[in-house]
C-alpha cells in the first residue's frame, strides 16, 4: 500500500500533469490510501507517501517518500 498526500490527488483530479494519472492508474483498487494524518499514518504503515511536498515532508525522520510530479 501507499498513501497520496492532497497535493497528489489534486494532480489526479486535474489529470494535469497526465504522467501522475498514469502513474496511479497503474495501481489496483486498495493499493492506495488516503488519510488525514498521512505523515503519522505513513510511518505507522510502513508505506511510502506520495507527495509533491517533499522538502516539507523530508523533515520527518524515517518517513519513505515519492514524488510522481515531472
């Protein structure tokens, strides 16, 4: 599993840029969650989170990152 951070999913929405829709289309249904809490969640789930945030997520010690923005 992994988590999508809001700016992710906007991304999605928008289909713009359309390399981050293809990217979570490649995904199965319960592959991906979304959550509230996404930093602690992340951590406590052992999952990557998916952000274009990264300088700002980074500064959580041990949290996995990936950023599907171009």
């Amino acid at each position: 599993m992994i988590l999508l951070d809001t700016n992710i999913c906007i991304y999605i929405i928008n289909a713009k840029p359309a390399a981050v829709l293809r990217r979570f289309q490649q995904y199965r249904l319960g592959e991906i969650g979304l959550c509230s809490v996404v930093a602690a969640h992340a951590l406590s789930q052992q999952a990557p989170l998916v952000t274009n945030n990264t300088r700002e997520f980074a500064m959580v010690p041990e949290l996995r990152l990936e950023n599907w923005v171009p």
